[in-house]
C-alpha cells in the first residue's frame, strides 16, 4: 500500500467513574487543541460505546473511542513515532486511571 494513503489512529479507553467528566472535558478542550497542531492530522472524533441488542454486533469493551484522521500513512507514522505522542501519552497517564488499547488503520477503499 502507499504511505500517501489516508491512515487513522484509534484510542479505546475505558475511565473510572469518578473521572469521566474530567475525562471528557479534557479531551475536548486539551486534546483536541493538541490534535489540530500535530503535522498531518486532519482532526479527531470521539465516540462513546452504543449499546447493540443485536447478533450482527459484538460487545464493545470499552467507553470510549477517539479516531484521529491523518492525510497519509507516512504522517501517522511519524506522529507514533515522535516526541509529540510520547508527550500526549505520558500526560495522559498522569491524569487519568483505566485502561486503553491503541490501533492504527491504512486506508484501503476507495
């Protein structure tokens, strides 16, 4: 696949009760502030999990989901691999206690 593809980063979390609105204030007045300077992004997405009584969907371990969009695959990767992320990370780990999974997705269609 070509580095010039669009790619997005994916973060699940799921966060202790007692800081979930601390959690969502910070997302969407910090990180998003951070996301909008990161060369390449194009913007991030936040979602809470949805329920689904159905056979057709699994059940989502996790909260919360932030979906960062970047113009290409080579601007992902440098953005995992910089100063910036390990930066994001470590306040992150500061701030808020739960677990979290990280994946990342080259687009493929169109």
């Amino acid at each position: 696949m070509s580095p010039t593809r669009p790619a997005i980063f994916l973060v699940k979390a799921t966060i202790a009760p007692e800081q979930e609105a601390a959690f969502n204030a910070w997302y969407d007045n910090v990180r998003s502030s951070e996301a909008a300077r990161v060369p390449g992004c194009l913007g991030m997405r936040r979602y809470a999990a949805l329920p689904l009584d159905s056979t057709h969907a699994g059940a989502e371990p996790w909260q919360y989901m932030v979906c960062y969009e970047f113009d290409s695959e080579a601007a992902l990767q440098a953005f995992i691999h910089s100063d910036t992320l390990r930066a994001m990370t470590n306040d992150y780990d500061t701030r808020f206690a739960g677990t979290r999974a990280r994946f990342a997705y080259r687009q493929i269609y169109p």
